[in-house]
C-alpha cells in the first residue's frame, strides 16, 4: 500500500513539475508579445489622428476623394449590384441609426457600411491607390459614414477619419508586397487594404485610444480575407462585396467589438503567427509606418475622370487631346488604332458590358466628344448602327514595348482622317492619375453628372456644397437628406 501511495505521489508531483514548466510557455502564448517599436508608432499616430490638423492640400484632395465616392454611391445605386445591395438593405434593415445611400432606409451601422460599400464599387467610377492595388475609397467612406452617424461625428472628424483610413489601407498591402503579393499569393490587394483602412477610420470616429487600435488591428487582421476568384464574376455584384462592402463591414465590425471590450491580441504585427508571417514574408512590415504625418496616400490615389475601365481612361484622354488640336467629327473618321500593353488591353478587348469594351467606348467617344456616366452605362446603344459604324474603324494593337512602362497604362492613339490625315496623341499620365490630377472644377462636374440624374440637380448641388464645406458642418448626420431619396 505505501508503494502505491509513493507511487501515486510521485506520478502527481511530475505532473505539477511538467505543468509549472509548461506555465511561463503558455503564458507568453496566451498574453503575445511585448508591444513592438513598429505597433506602438501606428497606435499612437492612429489614436491623435481625430485632432491632428492636416495640411490644406491634403484637406482639398480628400474633399475630392469624399464626393468622387458618394457620387459612385449614389450612381451606383441604380446598377445591377447597386440594386442587389439595397434589396439586402431592405430586408435586413435593423436599428434607425446609419443612411443607406440612394434610398429611403436607415440601418445598423455594419449593415449600412456594407451595403455603401457594394454601392461605391457597383461600377468602375471609383478611385483607386496603384502601389497598393486598392480601391480605397469604396470601402472606407462608407465606414466612416455608418460609424459617424452611429456616434454623431462632426463633419471634420469624418474627413480626418477617412484621411487616416487612406494612410493604414494601403500601406498594409503595400507593406504585404505590393503587386509582388498579389501576383504570387491570389489574395484580394483590395480587400486586404480596404479592411484595414476601414477599421483605422471606424476606429478614428470612434476615438479609440493607442491600446484599443493594436486591438482594433488584431479583429482588422483575423478578418482580412478576399482572393482572385473575384474575377469570374462577369455581374461585378461579388467584385464590389469584395473590393467595397466587405472592408467596410469588417472595418467597421471591428471597431464595434473593441468599443464593447472584447479581448484581443496586443500586437498583430509581431511575435509567432502574427499577420505578415502569415500572410506576406516577402514583405516589410516597417512600410505600415513609413513617413506616417508626412506622406498623406489619399493624395497619391487617383480619381477617374471617365466612368470606364481603367485601360480605357489613357485612350479616351488621348482622343479627346488629339480634338483639342485638330477638330473632327465622326464621319470623318476612317480609322483608329489603339496601342495598349498586352496584359492591359486584354482587359477591354471587344468585352461585351459597354463601360469595360475599349471598342465601342472609343466609338461613343467619336460620336458624342465624351463619355458620359450615362453612355457609358447604355447597352443597348452596344447594338446602335451609328455606334456599330464607328466600332468597326477601331483596332486594338497590343503593344510589347508598352508593358516594360507599367504600372503606369500608357496608351498610344492614331487616328487617320478620310483624307488621309494622320493624327496622334502618347498619354503617359492618364488624367486624375498622381502624375496629372483633376481640378476641382473637373471633380465637381464628374460628380454632378453622377449624382443628378437619380437624386436631382438641386440635390446634386447642395451636396456637392455640404462636401466641399465639410469642415464647418456640426454632424455627419446632416447629409442623410442629401443622399437619400424617397
């Protein structure tokens, strides 16, 4: 009995001795790492961001970027996905707190940021950020805006929050690799950056302290997902989940759940499994915070000035430089050859929706001297004889030569006359791009031409006035009137 009892004992203190070894391990495991250089500088900048005066310039450039994007809502309401999203809206509508653009529905704050997000995204006339392969701004208005009106932000808080979200979105792809990452991982580059840049503008209106954003980032970086399989989807709907609504909704779920005192992670971004061992080796981390206060990225992201696919923004910028030189009219037209890269024009080559077809874009743009939001929605006018007449002068010629300048989308158009003119325009800064910006006269009729035929030209005014004023506005809530209709 005693050698059992000894042995008893003995079995019973290894266990004690081996669970004792164990604690300090599973400790450190449990609590994470010791906040690191790089997660401290981000928290803190992240954290002063909702009282840091900005530059005047940056100021100007994100007035732009908010208005190009409730425009895109706004337009984007009346599309196909559009559509699909305020259909989920009215279905699901909950709590009377966030505006769901385009309508007459107010929902909860995840709901709403979720389906602005699609809105924004319905379409390609949103901005987009190169260097991190991003469309940022489909994502992180809308979440600032559910989050805005969920707390009663005033309007420059909201401008600083998006400013902020800009800065944390696209560095975290860009920190990831850039293209590098994209190309060799599949994952979403526009759904990793807008998660995050969402969750750092939710978190800036919510006035997260330093320790709550490393938290915000951790719930931002156990939801970051998305991959290339978006690019199936011929009916753009699971494209702006991906690139809008999704991001948004994650952003600002995350701010929800810290804001409710969820536990969480300190730091993310260091220490075993964090996120760039998991997602981005290749990476650097350190670019998240590089020249953070110095380098604003909503001024080095671009606006669209033609509602098209991006490959077509260089050719029509180049017809409409060659007419500003040498007027004609359509008729007088006997060819035009476009030279792309291969890999871009690939991307509009004879497509069959009107605003991504290269061909019969520069058809209406012969036509009509531009291309309108509305005619470059038209599928009928893909059927049009007068369009089908100058479709068939179009020739696309991939261009080798041309791929060694990307990223940037260098189009070279040739038009020759009846008479055997021959006329022709290299565009190598494509208008709205960082190299060659719109003026705010050209933001605002891009914009009006968005938003006026759904909610009306007088509507169309007074917000593109609020927006513009956006500093000296009390709350965010007051451009519901403004972006909804009955």
């Amino acid at each position: 009995v005693h050698a059992l009892i000894s042995r008893r004992k003995l079995l019973h203190r290894g266990a004690l001795a081996l669970a004792g070894a164990a604690l300090p391990f599973r400790q450190l495991r449990a609590q994470g790492p010791v906040v690191s250089p790089l997660m401290s500088t981000l928290s803190n900048y992240m954290a002063a961001a909702k009282d840091r005066a900005l530059p005047s310039e940056v100021v100007e450039k994100a007035k732009h970027h908010i208005l190009d994007t409730l425009a895109a809502m706004v337009s984007g309401s009346e599309l196909p996905p559009g559509r699909a999203a305020l259909s989920l809206a009215r279905a699901q509508a909950g709590r009377a707190i966030a505006t769901v653009v385009g309508s007459n529905v107010v929902t909860g704050p995840m709901d709403a940021a979720l389906v602005n997000g699609v809105l924004a995204h319905s379409d390609e006339t949103d901005d987009s950020h190169g260097p991190s392969q991003s469309h940022p701004g489909a994502s992180i208005l809308p979440a600032a805006l559910a989050m805005g009106e969920e707390l009663g932000a005033t309007d420059q808080h909201y401008l600083r929050a998006v400013t902020l979200g800009y800065d944390v979105g696209t560095r975290s792809t860009m920190a990831l690799g850039g293209m590098t990452f994209r190309d060799e991982s599949r994952r979403s580059t526009h759904a990793f950056a807008g998660n995050f840049g969402s969750a750092a503008a939710a978190g800036c209106v919510a006035a997260l302290t330093a320790g709550q954003m490393r938290w915000l980032l951790d719930y931002a970086s156990q939801q970051a997902s998305g991959y290339a399989i978006w690019a199936r989807d011929t009916d753009h709907i699971e494209k702006g989940f991906v690139f809008g609504g999704m991001p948004a909704r994650n952003g600002v779920t995350a701010a929800i759940l810290v804001r409710a005192g969820w536990t969480r992670v300190d730091d993310v971004f260091s220490g075993d499994d964090n996120f760039f061992q998991v997602n981005g080796t290749k990476g650097n981390p350190q670019v998240i915070v590089d020249k953070l206060g110095d380098r604003y990225e909503v001024v080095n992201t671009d606006i669209k000035k033609w509602t098209v696919g991006t490959p077509i923004q260089a050719p029509l910028d180049a017809i409409e430089n060659i007419r500003t030189k040498h007027a004609f009219e359509a008729d007088q037209v006997k060819s035009v050859v476009v030279r792309l890269a291969p890999t871009v024009g690939a991307v509009v080559d004879n497509r069959d929706i009107p605003d991504i077809c290269l061909q019969h874009m520069v058809a209406v743009m012969l036509i009509d001297k531009t291309a309108s939001f509305h005619a470059a929605h038209d599928k009928a006018r893909m059927q049009d004889p007068a369009v089908l007449r100058q479709r068939g002068k179009v020739a696309y010629i991939p261009d080798a030569a041309l791929t060694a300048l990307l990223p940037a989308r260098v189009a070279i158009v040739e038009i020759t006359l009846n008479d055997g003119t021959r006329l022709s325009d290299r565009v190598e800064a494509v208008r709205g791009t960082v190299r060659n910006p719109m003026t705010r006269p050209e933001v605002i009729d891009k914009s009006r031409d968005l938003i006026a035929p759904v909610l009306g030209m007088s509507t169309a005014q007074k917000l593109i006035d609020a927006v513009l004023a956006i500093e000296s506005l009390k709350d965010i809530r007051t451009l519901r009137p403004l972006l909804q209709k009955t």
